[in-house]
C-alpha cells in the first residue's frame, strides 16, 4: 500500500510498506519529490535502518534527511 505524507518542509513523500520483518518491525521505501529513494527497516521499537538507497533510480549512498524522523515516528504508530 502506497501513501503520500507530507512532511514539515512543505515536501510531498512516498511511503510504501515492502513486508513485514520477523522482528516485529517492517520494511518500507521512502520516495521523495527530488528523485532520491529510501528502503528502510523500521524497527517495533521506532529504530530506523537503510537498507538501500538511490538517486534517479541508481544505487546512492544516501543518508536520511532530517525530514525522515517525522516520517518513521507516524509509521512506528501504525
């Protein structure tokens, strides 16, 4: 299921749930307006890790903008 969230700096994202983790925590990807994409594992405790990440649909070594947390504490409360 895809949902589109808007974040404080007034940017639009994507967020798609992947599937669900043993752990009790999922997997989802983060697509922003810019091109840049996030697959992360978001824990049952609210930690976030990147499993992968591009820019324009190519492998990027991408670290999470400070606009993610917002995103993964309203994922960690569904």
């Amino acid at each position: 299921m895809e949902e589109t969230m808007e974040v404080y700096t007034g940017e639009e994202v994507t967020v798609e749930h992947i599937k669900a983790l043993g752990d009790g925590g999922a997997r989802f990807d983060i697509t922003a307006e810019d091109g840049r994409k996030w697959r992360i594992d978001l824990t049952r405790d609210g930690d976030t890790e990147i499993v992968t990440s591009w820019r324009d649909d190519k492998l990027a070594d991408l670290e999470l903008p400070e606009w993610a947390g917002d995103v993964t504490a309203r994922l960690a409360r569904v």
